[in-house]
C-alpha cells in the first residue's frame, strides 16, 4: 500500500503557507484537522507529532515586508504563523548554523507523521472491515462496453489477476495516472518528477525540533532518530536512480545549516517519483468523461499532507455523489478529463 512515494517521503504535513497558492488552504486546513483527529485515534500509531516548521530566509529582505506579506496571509486564511527573527530562530533550533539566515517564517501547527506506520493503521483498519485488497496486482485496461449510450461507464478494470466490475472506479496512481488515464483514452498532465532523501544515522540526541525548509532542501528528524535531508526537483521521467550531483547538492546544503550532520554521516539515500500536475494543483473530482470515473492525483510535493482530505472528498463523492469541500479549483473538467 505504501510502495513508492506514499512510503518513500519526508513526512511533512502542513497547514497552509504564505508561499504556497491560495487554492492550496482549504485542502491544507481541512486535513491538518482531519490528522490531528487520527493523531489521537486508538489504533493509529503513525509517530503523529506537531513540530511547527520553520521557512528560513537568507537574503536580507525587508522584514517589515515579510511581517506585512505574513499578516495579509493570516487575515485570509485564518492560519498561524510567526515572523522569527535570526536570534529566535537560534533559540527554537540551537544546532542550526544561522549565520546565512536572516530570519524565517515559523507554523506552529504543522506536523510529521510516518506515511509507512500510517499506511499500515489504514490497512488494518480496512481488513477489520472486511475490505478486499487485492496487492501486487496491476491494471492492464479498461473496458467500456456501454459506448454510445447517453451514460458512458467504465465496465470492467482488467488486471493481471483477473477482471474487476466496479461500481465507481478511482484513478489515483501518482505519477502513472496519465498513463493510465490514456487506457480510458483520456489525457491528463501528470508527469513523475523526482525527489530525493538522505537519511543519517540514528542518534538519541534531538537535533532538530522542526521541520525545516532552507532555500532548496528541508531537514527534520525521523521519530527513530535520523535527520532527513530532501528535496530536489528532477523531469526525468520515470528513472528512480540517484542523481549524484543532487544528493551532493543537498548535503551540502544540509552541512551549511545543520553542520552536526556530517559528524552523524550518511545512512541511506533514495530517490522517488512525485506525480506533478503541470497547473501546479492536483486533480480531484468525477470525471467529465465516465459516470463512475474519479480522479484523485496530482498531488506533487504534498501527497502526504493533503492525503486525508483527499480521501475524505472521494468517499464523499462515492457514496453521496458530492462534496461538502469545494473543489472546483481541481476538477477534472480543467483538462476536459
Ligand atoms: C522525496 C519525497 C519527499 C516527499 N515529502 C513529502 C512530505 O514531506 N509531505 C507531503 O505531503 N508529501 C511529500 N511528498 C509527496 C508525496 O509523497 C506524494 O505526493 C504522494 O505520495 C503521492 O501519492 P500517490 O498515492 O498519488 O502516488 P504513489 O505513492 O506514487 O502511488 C501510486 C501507486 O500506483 C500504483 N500503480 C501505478 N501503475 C499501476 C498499475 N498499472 N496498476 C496498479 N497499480 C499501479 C503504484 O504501484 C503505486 O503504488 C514527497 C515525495 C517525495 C518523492
């Protein structure tokens, strides 16, 4: 269930940001509640923690505009957030190097969670429900066998095990959902990009409070101790091989800010694909194209955090035919899918 990206993440989950597009705050308000009711549900052990994250600045912008940019976000989105000046954010994270930093934007209800642990609490769930999962099984086509009617229908899901019926189908494959949009002979703009993580060796001491995003990568400490260093954006199709010059990248970068991590050093690295939509939002919605066709993907770089939301607009759609979220900004109908 949580084989790439969903397994293969940083874990962040965020509330909605000055730098992210208004579209994006409601979705983000809504799951950062949605995860604060799982973080306390019996049964879900997901290492739910809310750590705030820190936005660092580096170039001396005038810090009247960031507070005045920070105020005008909060007047309209109704979120938190904190201007920090260099000395505060020394205070809150005292093994950043804060010498490059001039001051940084903090959310105090932002939150990390492991999206393996998570999966796992969902799949549990699901198989006391008698839920049918069927793993390791992959689709090959579709077939429409109603074509012409006034109602046009997706009939059967053909996989490598057999035939499916299904009542309502849902594209929701990261970055292979346009390839398997096309199967229906619809096209949409998702395309993989790449990311990458590297993963330190564990150590007891707290390193980092915060998820923290420096001017190209972030870095946060795994509840089992590592400190994650990630980030990168790489078109290269649907290749999961490390890119050398981007880990170098990173933790170079990582070594300017967080400099305790070249004493931990290096334990892992991985590289993973995130389904980019090419207008930036994801596509959630009923198609245009098929009555039971729905469409939950796109997600880029916030897969994680908007994942409850997301399952809640789907459910909603499947089981009362509409959402009490608006949605419009992500419809299907956008790319006449
Ligand atoms: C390095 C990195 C760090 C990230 N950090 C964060 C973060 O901190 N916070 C955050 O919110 N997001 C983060 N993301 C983004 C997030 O992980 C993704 O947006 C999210 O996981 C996408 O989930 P998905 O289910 O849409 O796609 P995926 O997780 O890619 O899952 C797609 C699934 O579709 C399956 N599939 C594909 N083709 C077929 C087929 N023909 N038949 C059957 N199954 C098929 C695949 O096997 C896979 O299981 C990060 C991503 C990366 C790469």
């Amino acid at each position: 269930m949580t084989s790439h990206a969903s397994g293969h993440n940083a874990g962040g989950i965020s509330a909605p940001h000055v730098s992210q597009s208004v579209e994006f705050w409601p979705l983000e308000e809504h799951s950062t509640k949605l995860y604060q009711g799982l973080g306390c549900k019996e049964g879900f052990d997901f290492d739910y923690t809310v750590s705030g994250s820190m936005v660092l600045f580096t170039k001396e912008k005038d810090t009247a505009l960031l507070k005045n940019e920070l105020q005008i976000f909060r007047a309209k989105s109704q979120a938190s957030g904190d201007f920090l000046t260099k000395s505060e954010v020394k205070e809150n994270e005292p093994n950043l190097s804060v010498e490059n930093i001039c001051g940084a934007y903090y959310y105090p209800d932002d939150a990390q969670g492991s999206s393996v642990k998570l999966g796992q609490c969902f799949a549990t769930a699901c198989a006391d429900r008698e839920v049918k999962m069927s793993v390791g099984t992959e689709l090959m086509r579709f077939e429409v066998r109603n074509e012409g009617k006034t109602e046009k229908k997706i009939e059967s899901v053909v996989t490598n095990h057999g035939s499916i019926h299904p009542k309502t189908v849902v594209i929701a494959a990261g970055p292979w959902s346009g390839k398997i949009a096309s199967m229906a002979g619809i096209k949409i703009p998702v395309e993989p990009v790449k990311g990458h993580l590297i993963i330190t060796l564990k150590t007891k001491e707290k390193i980092l409070r915060s998820f923290i995003l420096g001017p190209n990568y972030y870095f946060l400490q795994s509840h089992e101790g590592s400190v994650v260093v990630g980030g990168g954006e790489d078109s290269v199709g649907f290749d999961t091989s490390l890119i050398d010059s981007r880990v170098r990248e990173a933790w170079s970068e990582g070594s300017i800010f967080l400099p305790i991590i070249q004493s931990l050093g290096q334990d892992s690295k991985i590289a993973c694909l995130r389904p980019y939509c090419s207008d930036g939002l994801p596509i959630i919605g009923n198609s245009t194209q098929y009555d039971n066709l729905i469409f939950a993907t796109g997600h880029f770089r916030s897969g994680f955090s908007l994942a409850p939301v997301t399952g809640k607009i789907v459910s909603e759609l499947i089981c009362e035919g509409n959402t009490t979220l608006d949605i419009k900004a992500f419809t299907p109908g956008r790319f006449s899918a």
